[in-house]
C-alpha cells in the first residue's frame, strides 16, 4: 500500500465560524475530485467553529487545536475528550510551539494527551520542534529525541501506526518565522525517523512526518521532494482556499513518485 501523504492546516486563533464554514465549503469544492486513498487532508479550526465545520467539512477531516487528557472535571477552560468525539474531530493536535512556548505545556502533558487521544480513537497529531536558542547551542537533535521519547512514552507499537508526528522548528513559525532550508529540515527529519524507528521498530517507519514552518508555495515542493517528509503542516499560507490548493496541487505529484501512485 503507498504511504499516507498528509497535507494540513492549522488555523490557530484566526477565523469565526462564518470564516471556517466559507473557508471549508471552497477547499472541499476545490479538492473533492482528489483520490484519497493515500491523501489525508485535514484543517484544524477554532474550537467554537467545530460543530459548524464537522457539517460542511466534506472529504476534510477536521482537528483540534489541542484537548485534556481527562474526560470530565474541574478543568476550567479545558476540552475533553468526550466533547470531540461529539463534533466529529478525527484528529487532535498537541504540544503545537505556541501552546509549549506561550501557555507553559511540558513533554508530560503532551504524552498525557497523545495517550488519551489514542484511547478515545483519535489521530494524535504530535508537534516537536527546537527553540532558535537549542538551535545555536547544537543541541537540537537531543531536544527533539527527548520530545519524541517522552511525548510517546507508553505508546505501543502496535498504536504507533495511529501516530502523526509533525516537525515545527520554533524560529520557523509564524509571520516572524523563517522557514527552516531544505537541508536542514532533511536532517531534522532524518533525526526524528531514526528515533521512531528506534521506539517502535518497523512500525516507526510508516508513521507520517510532516514538515512545518513557514511553508510556503515557493518551498513546499522542495520540502515535500526530501526523503522523510510525508506531508506539509501549513498555516498562514493555508488560510486562503485557492493558496491551500496550489501548494496542494505543487506537492501531490511529487508525493505520488515518492510514495507510489494513490
Ligand atoms: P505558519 O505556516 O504560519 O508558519 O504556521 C505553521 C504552524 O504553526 C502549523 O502548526
């Protein structure tokens, strides 16, 4: 079977529902026609935007920005498990920079999450990535095994095959962020394939390992083009049905050589 090319977008803190739903209703327009047998598209909205976007989501699968690990409780401001399924979420996104770096998330709660996500038949969605600081110290190898390794603690191989693993440098991210080179985005993630497969044996090596950061149309095809990148993990360049189709239309074929045909 060729492997699963994954091609999403996170919208962070940016549309209302009126947006998600337009926004939705013209990418699934845009895309219905693709074959999906190894194409995951995917668009991770607002929370307030989810039950409207899980009506008009189409061939999208839909995602949450971030969930708790517990299902019920005194957990103000928190979203539990139980309440996505309830939105048709499929995937959950966690440990993303801005919620490690801006609201204080550790490895730990990420590998709470991950496990939770994976005991309620979710896609946990697993961002790693070095601060510009670990950058410049050369110690960005050792940041991301430590993450992958405790992020996943407790997964079994046998759950490994449900993972997504997405690599977002911290300094490539967002209006001020510059996209990580090539060069360097294949040996990041290179490090992160050999960590998988270290964890998890054969089965590391299916688990699919998006790049983002900054991705852009001008990039994204020689991003897509390295070895260990499955799929893009896109943001500001996604927020614009017709922007999210051209990288989407740049990319595919060049997933299809390197994965076989869909
Ligand atoms: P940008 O593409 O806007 O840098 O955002 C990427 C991102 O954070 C995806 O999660």
């Amino acid at each position: 079977m060729a492997k699963m090319c994954c091609l999403g977008s996170n919208n962070k803190m940016t549309m209302t529902i009126r947006e998600t739903v337009d926004y939705l209703r013209a990418l699934d327009f845009l895309t219905a026609q693709l074959p999906r047998e190894s194409l995951r598209l995917f668009f991770i909205p607002s929370f307030t935007a989810l039950s409207a976007a899980s009506a008009c989501a189409g061939g999208i699968d839909l995602g949450a920005q971030n969930m708790c690990w517990e299902e019920r409780g005194q957990f103000t401001g928190e979203v539990s498990p139980l309440m996505l399924r309830e939105v048709g979420v499929s995937i959950v996104e966690i440990g993303h920079s801005e919620r490690r770096h801006i609201f204080g998330e550790t490895d730990e709660m990420a590998n709470r999450k991950v496990l939770c996500a994976l005991s309620h038949g979710f896609t946990p969605l697993l961002c790693v990535g070095e601060t510009a600081e670990q950058r410049a110290c050369g110690i960005a190898d050792e940041i991301l095994r430590i993450q992958l390794i405790r992020g996943l603690r407790g997964v079994s191989a046998a759950d490994a095959g449900r993972l997504v693993v997405a690599y977002e440098p911290v300094w490539a991210i967002g209006a001020g962020g510059t996209p990580a080179a090539p060069d360097y985005a294949g040996e990041k993630h290179a490090v992160l394939r050999q960590t998988l497969c270290a964890l998890f044996g054969p089965a590391g090596a299916e688990i699919p390992l998006l790049y983002g950061g900054s991705v852009n149309l001008e990039n994204c095809g020689p991003l897509a083009l390295l070895p260990e990148v499955d799929g893009l993990f896109i943001g500001r360049s996604a927020w614009e049905p017709a922007g999210f189709y051209r990288i989407i239309q740049t990319v595919l074929p060049i997933f299809k050589i390197k994965n076989g045909p869909c």
